[in-house]
C-alpha cells in the first residue's frame, strides 16, 4: 500500500511539474536586440580590455535625426542604456577612466560633432533617468560617413581599439588606449 501511495505521488508530482514547464510563455524576439562588441574582439580569447552591450534599434524608412535627436542625451542604442566595461584603466577619447562598468550615453550636436558620455548610471532604462552629476567624462566624438547605409544601429572595435558606433551615414570614434600602469 505504502508503496502504491509514493508510486502516485511522484507521478503526481511529475505531472504538475511537466504542466508548469509547458505552460511557460517565452517572449517573441526583441524589435532592437541586444548585441555586443568587444576588444580582442575574438570570443577565446578571456584577457579582454573592453566590451560594450547595446540594443540596435533599425532604422525602418526612419530619419536618425529624428531616432536621436540633435541636443539631447540619447541611450546610444535601444531599450535599456548602453553598458561598457573597461577590465583595466584606460585612456577614453585622451581622458582617463578607472576600470569599471558605465552607461554609455552620447548626445548628437551635428553632423560634425557628437559628445560621448561615460557616467556611472547603470542598469537603467534609456535616458529618461540621465543625470548630469552622474557623468565621469565627456569627450568629442569624430564623426565620418558611411557610403552604405548602416540600417541596424552598430558598435565595433577596430584593430586600434578605436570604438566606433555606426548608424544610418555616421560614424562616431572614440579613440581607446591603455592606460600606463602607476608606479
């Protein structure tokens, strides 16, 4: 009898369990998913210098002038603020910045000029929550052209470790060097 009774409650418990699993309701693939960049770009290898997580909104027939407007602070992607992780001390557009996560946020001025904002704000919903006190550097980002149309929001290291974040015809640099170890 005993034996009857645990045989019933495990299958019981079986059958729960396999109903609550298949029950689960995934979520449909994100509009602007998340992406990342990396400095060695190469996935083997661990001893990394630099990676950033951003969401890479499309332009779809849209303007970027009018996706990140001139003047205003923008999440530099889509969805939540861009993260960037620095795993040593390095020189970020010829300022210095401590090893550590920040929120990338950058603030379109014109075709010629775009800052670029590194501030300790993390975990945060695009820019509605930007704080100006929160800033670690502001640096001048140099701005190029694209022949091609980049229609997904882009980020890259180039072999420099140059980060360059490309949409639409625009291409914003920030040079990034290592910085020299303290003595």
């Amino acid at each position: 009898m005993k034996k009857s009774i645990l045989a019933i409650a495990i299958f019981a418990i079986t059958l729960i369990s396999a109903t609550e699993i298949s029950a689960q309701k995934f979520p449909k693939l994100d509009l602007s998913p998340l992406d990342a960049a990396s400095y060695p770009s190469s996935y083997r290898n661990s001893d990394k210098v630099v990676k950033v997580v951003y969401g890479r909104p499309q332009l779809k027939g849209r303007d970027l002038a009018k996706l990140a407007p001139a003047d205003k602070v923008w999440r530099t992607g889509a969805n939540e603020a861009a993260e960037i992780t620095f795993y040593k001390d390095v020189i970020f557009g010829g300022k210095a910045v401590k090893a550590g996560t920040y929120s990338l946020f950058t603030i379109p001025a014109s075709e010629a000029d775009w800052t670029v904002i590194l501030s300790t704000a993390r975990n945060v919903w695009g820019s509605y929550f930007y704080k100006q006190e929160e800033d670690v550097v502001r640096v001048s980002g140099k701005i190029s052209t694209s022949e091609k149309s980049i229609e997904a929001f882009s980020m890259l290291f180039d072999k420099n470790m140059t980060l360059k974040m490309g949409w639409e015809n625009t291409v914003v640099s920030v040079s990034i060097t290592v910085a020299a170890p303290e003595d």
